[in-house]
C-alpha cells in the first residue's frame, strides 16, 4: 500500500468536504491518503441525512459561521478549535469496521506520541443503540455521544468520527478535539431551552479536549507530526507528501 499524505491548511466547509470526496473519487486501487485540515471561516456540518431545519439561520449568518452537508453520516459538529482529519483508503478485502478501529488506533497512538498524559486514551467498547437515541433532542449533535470504538479519555469523548463506503472507498474523517469551542453548537440550534439545556450539560459530561487535558494550547504542527508518526506506526506506513496545489508527489524524506 502507498501511502500519501497532505495538509490542505485552512478552507472553507465546502472546500473541505469537496477535497474529501475529490479524493476518494481519484483514488487507486494501490494507495491511501492522509489529510489534515481546519476551517476558515467557523462551520457547522451536518450528517448526510440531516436537514437544516433545526438551525438558527439568523444566528448562524449574524456570526458569520459557514454551513456544510458531510458526505458521510453522524451528526451536527461546529468545527472550530480542533484539527480535522480524514483517510481515504481502497476496500478491497478490509472490513470497513476495522479500518474504523484501526485509524482510530492510529490516532490513538499518534496522540501518545504528542503528549505522554495522553497514553491513557481507549476506544470506546460499547455500542449506542442510536435508534433510540435518534428519538432524543441532543440526537441533533455529534458530540453527544460515544460510538463503538471512537476515541476517549476517562470516560469523555475526545475524537469524533464518520466513515461511508463511496464504490470501492472507504471515506472516514472526524473531528481531534484542541478546545471547547465546539460546545458552542447549541447556540444556533433552534430548541426549547429545556433541551438546549440538556445538550450543554450532556457536551460537558461526556466530551473534552487536549487543552483541557493538557492545560496549556495546543501545538498545531506538532499535533499533526505526532498524528502522523502514529499512522506510520500503526500501518507501518511509509509517506508520501502530495502537494494538493500543485499535483506534484515528492518523498517526504
């Protein structure tokens, strides 16, 4: 397998999820793609089976916050302070929950390798039955819940993830937390208060980010070093750069 891997810096949402999917239009049956990216400006998206019928528009358009479809499922997420991360990778014989768990162990490992505090992360083990939790008002954001496998530290949700076969691609990106502006999504939601309350108590239950663990900023260039390192490790993966820009591959030396 080829690995190749890019960091597309700061877009807008629809950048972002076009790139994505550009990606696992174009991709060959041989490789796989590691990308980095955040937004610019601030930006909700929403799972492929939502609608923006729960949104504040007046809000959203008043901040200045940008809005997105995701090509793959889950939920609401504003995306803010954190790095975004996505893999496109072949199908072939791979069960696609596998490489779900298997990309969050890389994750897992390359977080380690940022900070030695973080060596105590796990995968979530146990499943949401999301048929009812879809019934809920806090079902409106990702945030509220840990899937099966899905990255926490003591018991909090730290990693956000999504995954949708496209053809012979799995597409998987997902949100490493670095601050606590994503709780800030229940002020363009259009709940009754009584459930807006329920969705901040539940976020500051059951999510956290490395600021909080860490205590101090996160190192952005470092984090995505350290990401990466973890993907080398767990897929014993040698990179590739792909310069986006310019269409060119070069060793990553």
């Amino acid at each position: 397998m080829i690995w190749k891997f890019t960091d597309t810096g700061f877009n807008n949402g629809s950048f972002n999820m076009e790139f994505d999917l550009l990606f696992a239009k174009n991709l060959k049956p041989d490789e796989a793609i590691l990308r980095f990216y955040r937004w610019k400006p601030f930006c909700i998206s929403l799972g492929s089976n939502q609608t923006e019928d729960a949104l504040r528009e007046d809000k959203i358009s008043y901040d200045g916050i940008d809005v997105v479809k995701r090509p793959t499922g889950g939920r609401a997420i504003l995306h803010a302070d954190e790095l975004t991360y996505s893999v496109v990778y072949p199908v072939k014989d791979i069960s696609i929950r596998n490489l779900y768990r298997d990309i969050n162990l890389a994750i897992t490992k390359g977080l380690s390798h940022f900070d030695n505090h973080l060596r105590s992360l796990e995968l979530e083990h146990n499943e949401t039955h999301f048929p009812s939790f879809y019934k809920k008002d806090k079902s409106a954001i990702c945030f509220a819940v840990s899937s099966k496998n899905e990255i926490n530290y003591e018991g909090k949700k730290l990693v956000g993830s999504a995954q949708r076969k496209l053809g012979d691609v799995v597409l998987q990106h997902g949100s490493i937390l670095c601050g606590n502006y994503h709780k800030r999504i229940t002020e363009y939601l259009s709940l009754h208060d009584e459930s807006l309350r329920e969705i901040k108590k539940e976020m500051n239950e059951t999510t956290t980010d490395l600021k909080e663990i860490l205590n101090k900023p996160v190192e952005f260039d470092r984090l995505t070093a350290s990401i990466k390192k973890g993907f080398e490790d767990h897929f014993k993966a040698e990179f590739l750069y792909f310069n986006y820009e310019d269409n060119l591959i070069f060793s990553n030396g």
